[in-house]
C-alpha cells in the first residue's frame, strides 16, 4: 500500500471537518502536524488531494473520489475492530447518525437517554440535518428518513410513530385580529409562516379529506429554511404573527397549553412514520447492532 491507514484516516478528518485546524481540534493534533501528514500522503500517492489557500481549503478531483471510495472503506475497518472488541463483552465504539431535525426532535429523546444507559460503552454522534446526504459518504452508520427520501439498497427499520400528521395553527391573538379561516383556501388571505428546503424548493402546504387533495402556496412575513431555523416560524406564530404548518407532535404542547390554535383539523394529512436505515452490504458494527436491537425491542408509538 503507498499510504498507511493512519495517515489515509487523518486526511478524510480533514476533508470532512473542511480545513486542518477545525480536524486538528477535533483530533487533538496541531494544524501544523495535521498538513504535514496530508502532505507526506500526497507525495506517497503522487496525488495534490486538496487545494491550499490562507483561507480555503478545497477538495481536488483526486481527493474527491479518494474520499467517497476511503469513506466506506474506513467505517468498514473500524466496524471490524469494534466487533472483534466487542466480542468478549459489552458493545463499544462510537455510533453516528445522520437524521432530520424533525426526528431529532420528535423520535430520538424517547430512545437516546434509555438506550445509552443500556450500552454504556457506546458513543453516540448525531448529526442533524435537512439535506440528502449519503451516509456512508458522509462517514455515517446509519440515518433516518421518511419513506420517500429512503436510499436503494438499504435496509429500513421502522422507528417512532407509525403514522404522523401534518398540524396547523395560529396564537389566539392573530385569529381574533383576523378570522379563522374555514378553508384551506382561505389561507391565501392569511399570514402564513414558510418554510424552504435546503434544496431551495419551497415546501407546499397540503391538506386532505375524504380523499380530496388541496396544495397551498400561501405567503407571509417570514421564509425560514427548514430545519434548524424551523423554530423561529414556530415563535413567530406564537407572537401573533401568522399561520403555523408543522409536524403536529412538534405543535402540540403549544395546543394543549392554549398558546396555539388547531385549525382546519379535518384538513390535516397523515403519512407513515420514519425509518432507521442502513446498508445491507457491510459489516454491522457493534453500536448499530445493538441500536438496531434497541429499537426494534421498544414499543410502537402510534
């Protein structure tokens, strides 16, 4: 081999972290140290892997495919040495996932805390996000995501409620300032709090009952991206703002104590809860397992 494992795993730190001194704090190392390693596996490949500037850092060609191939690979060697570790006791090694942060949110605090008791030698990473990423790629062993978003060749594992709806809602104030809307399209006279997917598409409000289906394109004073700005439209609407439209396990609380108003409920769509998924094609490794086991051992929420 023209490169060692050590030095082939610091440089996937570094093209992951996106520059040597964000993986350097990470690793313990000194950013220095860290880019003379880099530096001595370009000269083993014979390979520049990444493009240097005072202040950027970029990926070559070379170094992109190294990564998507080295990924894998890596996660590959360390599920083997946690296995062969694990072997004569407990599970142990680091867990990562990859998850929405409507299931970050809404499906994880159930399972986090009673899990990590159960499996003290494990750790967990989790990563959220809106974004389609590809898990493996991105260093993961395993995500979550609703069916349609699923990747091919994967195994999928029902985890959370089995089915979900989608909720609207308003504060009090604003409805006693401007009316309660009857009809979906009603809402395209209302302030309605938006939201847009990291891909740039707008998310579509869309409502059903007895089997008709209406799609919303209403506007309003505030566009957040969806995700980790997805509360900011929460509070707004709780200020009296405008029109809500979100996962209704997330509204919830807000309904219960009266700060929010359901509306249009007969409207709400459901849809079939989410999934932990995770490749067919490697070795499981230990902390997976035994979260797979986890999971498929606790209750269905319905």
């Amino acid at each position: 081999m023209a490169a060692d494992l050590n030095e082939l795993s610091l440089f996937l730190a570094v093209a992951r972290a996106g520059g040597f001194r964000q993986a350097a704090r990470g690793l313990g190392l000194s950013p220095s140290g860290l880019s003379e390693a880099v530096s001595r596996l370009e000269t083993r490949l014979g390979l520049r892997l990444l493009h240097r500037s005072t202040r950027s850092l970029a990926l070559t060609e070379a170094g992109e495919r190294l990564v998507a191939r080295l990924a894998p690979a890596l996660s590959e060697v360390e599920a083997a040495v946690e296995a062969a570790q694990s072997a004569a006791g407990h599970p142990a090694g680091t867990l990562r996932l990859n998850v929405p942060v409507s299931a970050a949110r809404l499906v994880l605090p159930a399972l986090i805390p009673p899990f990590l008791k159960a499996y003290p030698d494990i750790r967990l990473e989790i990563t959220a996000e809106e974004s389609f990423v590809d898990i493996l790629a991105a260093g993961c062993d395993a995500g979550i995501r609703y069916d349609e978003r699923l990747e091919q060749d994967m195994i999928a594992l029902p985890i959370g409620p089995r089915r979900q709806r989608y909720a609207l809602g308003a504060a009090p104030d604003y409805l006693a300032a401007r009316g309660v809307p009857q009809h979906p399209r009603d809402l395209l006279n209302h302030a309605c709090m938006r939201g847009r997917f990291p891909s740039g598409s707008a998310d579509v409000w869309e409502f059903e009952r007895d089997g008709e289906t209406l799609a919303v394109d209403p506007t309003g004073p505030l566009l957040v991206t969806i995700g980790p700005a997805t509360e900011l439209a929460v509070d707004a609407a709780l200020g009296g703002l405008g029109l809500v439209y979100l996962f209704e396990d997330w509204l919830r609380p807000h309904f219960q104590a009266g700060r929010l108003v359901p509306l249009l409920e007969d409207w709400w769509p459901s849809f079939s809860g989410p999934f932990l998924y995770y490749s067919g094609r490697r070795l499981v490794p230990p902390p997976l397992r035994a979260f797979i086991d986890f999971v498929r051992s606790a209750s269905p929420v319905e």
